[in-house]
C-alpha cells in the first residue's frame, strides 16, 4: 500500500505542475471591443473548440477533475 501511496503523491505532484501550466497559458475571458462588432461569429469564433484554445480548456477540465480525485483519495487516509 505503501508503494501505491507514492506513486498517487508522484502523479498529484505533476498534475499540480501541469495544470498550473496550462492555466498560465491560457488568454484571458474579457470581452473587448470585438463582441460589439460581431466579431465572436468568425470563423475563429466558430471554431475555438478544434483550436490550441480549446485543447487547453479541454485539457484543463480533464486535469482539474483529476487534482480533485487525487486529492480527495491521498486525503481520505485510506493509505494510513
């Protein structure tokens, strides 16, 4: 049990690293002068979810839910 206590601290470590990572990368969510003009319908309005943006929210959600799982099972002292 031991051995699998720090393999699950190893991966909430790098998940931890990872995570604040792709936060950082991530362009911020404020509207500018380009909502006012319509320029959400373009083709890059259209298609943010196939782009590098939208790989980084998808990636961000999947890491986040991890931290959580992680966190919630390191915490329970099912280990102890």
């Amino acid at each position: 049990m031991e051995i699998l206590k720090i393999v699950l601290t190893i991966l909430f470590v790098i998940d931890c690293i990872v995570l604040s990572a792709i936060i950082l990368l991530q362009e911020g969510k404020s509207a500018g002068l380009g909502t006012i003009s319509g320029a959400a319908d373009t083709y890059w309005g259209q298609n943010k979810g196939r782009s590098m943006e939208g790989t980084l929210v998808k990636s961000t959600k999947f890491l986040a839910i991890l931290f959580l799982v992680l966190a919630a099972v390191l915490t329970l002292g099912v280990f102890n």
